[in-house]
C-alpha cells in the first residue's frame, strides 16, 4: 500500500503524498486537491 499509492485516487484528486517511519507504524500523508489532508497509518507486520 505504501509502493502503490494509486488506491489514494478512490477518495479524490491527489496533489501529493508524504511517507512517514515511525518503526513498526508507517504513516502516508495524503494531500487532496480539493479537500483535507488525510492520514493513513499502516501497522508492518
């Protein structure tokens, strides 16, 4: 989910995405273009 961020389009235009570690959660900040910033935080198992 972190490679492809083309799921992200679901939800809107994507003006941009920003990746964050932080150790086992990693989190994928996704800038829409009409819209809010919205945070997605992934568990790595």
């Amino acid at each position: 989910m972190l490679r492809n961020t083309a799921w992200t389009e679901t939800f809107g235009g994507v003006a941009r995405t920003a990746s964050e570690d932080w150790g086992m959660v990693q989190s994928l900040r996704v800038f829409y273009l009409h819209g809010p910033e919205v945070e997605q935080a992934l568990l790595a198992i």
